[in-house]
C-alpha cells in the first residue's frame, strides 16, 4: 500500500510550525546561531529568536542571512550586526555566545518572497533593534518574563493597556 498514490500536493495545506508574528516592537532573544553551508555550497547564518514578553511570548522565528554571497549581503549582515551589538551595549563581540540570551526590542517586518517552486511565502524579519528600556528583568536561562509585561506591541495591543496618545481630536 502506498500513501501516495495520487498524492496532488496543490491540494494540501503548508504546516507552519513557527506561525508569523504580526509586525511590531518585540521584546526578543536570540536563542540560538548556526553557521552552516547549503547544498549549493553557500554559507549561511540561521539565527533563532523568540518573543519573551507579551500576547505573543515564546513564538519563534528564524532570521537567515546568506553573508558571503556578495559584497552587499555582507554589508547588511555586519550592519544588522552592529545594530544588535548597539542595542546590547557591547563595544566589541568574541563569539556569537556574547549576544545569546540577552534581551532586546526588535523591529519586527512580515518578508514576502518566493521560493524555489515560484510559490508566495512569508517570514518574519527584524529590522532593526533598540535597546531592552522596558525595565523588566527576565530569566537568561528560560527566557520567561519574570515581572507581568504589558502588551508585546510598544504602546498597547489590548484594551487593558491603551497606548498614551496625545492628540486634539474631542473623542
């Protein structure tokens, strides 16, 4: 018996595994960093980070960046880089463990591209980082909040925590 037999994978739905968090500041930590070479041959670096605060605490999600591939991805990996190391306080990096753990907020985007079938997929990218100013203390070994946080959105994502707007509408 073959489970495949007049398999039309057209007609099945994609499993996403690390669901796409909607575009916003997160407070973030990087988890975890792979220095790896595709199949093609090209060096890559994955790094994991997962969201330690708010309605969207403990979603994770992969950021990709293929450096060696031309002198221009090279530039945005270092400048992506030093973004993380500005926000981190940290003059001067030996290893990727010096940037693992550690709290920070993340601009967050939605990416579309298309793969290597032609199809529309979707990922999570950062833009840039900000320093963590959020005055929580979180846990470096579980990357749990350790205070109650307010919403993962900088300016409120609920009605429990409404965003100061200072404005001259009557209403």
């Amino acid at each position: 018996m073959s489970l495949l037999v007049g398999f039309d994978p057209s007609q099945v739905e994609d499993v996403n595994d690390n669901p796409l968090v909607p575009e916003g500041k997160y407070r973030v930590m990087l988890t975890d960093v792979v220095e790896d070479v595709s199949k093609s041959g090209t060096e890559f670096v994955r790094w994991e980070w997962v969201v330690v605060a708010g309605k969207h605490e403990d979603a994770k999600f992969e950021c990709v960046h293929f450096p060696q591939s031309s002198e221009g991805s090279m530039k945005v990996f270092q400048s992506h880089t030093k973004s993380l190391c500005r926000a981190l306080k940290l003059a001067k990096v030996k290893n990727y463990d010096d940037l693992l753990n550690k709290p920070v907020m993340a601009n967050v985007k939605i990416n579309k591209y298309t793969d290597k079938f032609g199809e529309i997929r979707k990922n999570n990218q950062i833009n840039y980082f900000e320093m963590d100013d959020t005055g929580k203390k979180s846990s470096a070994s579980t990357g749990k909040s350790v205070a109650p946080e307010p919403a993962d959105l900088i300016g409120g994502d609920s009605q429990d925590d409404p965003p100061d707007f200072d404005d001259d509408m009557p209403f």
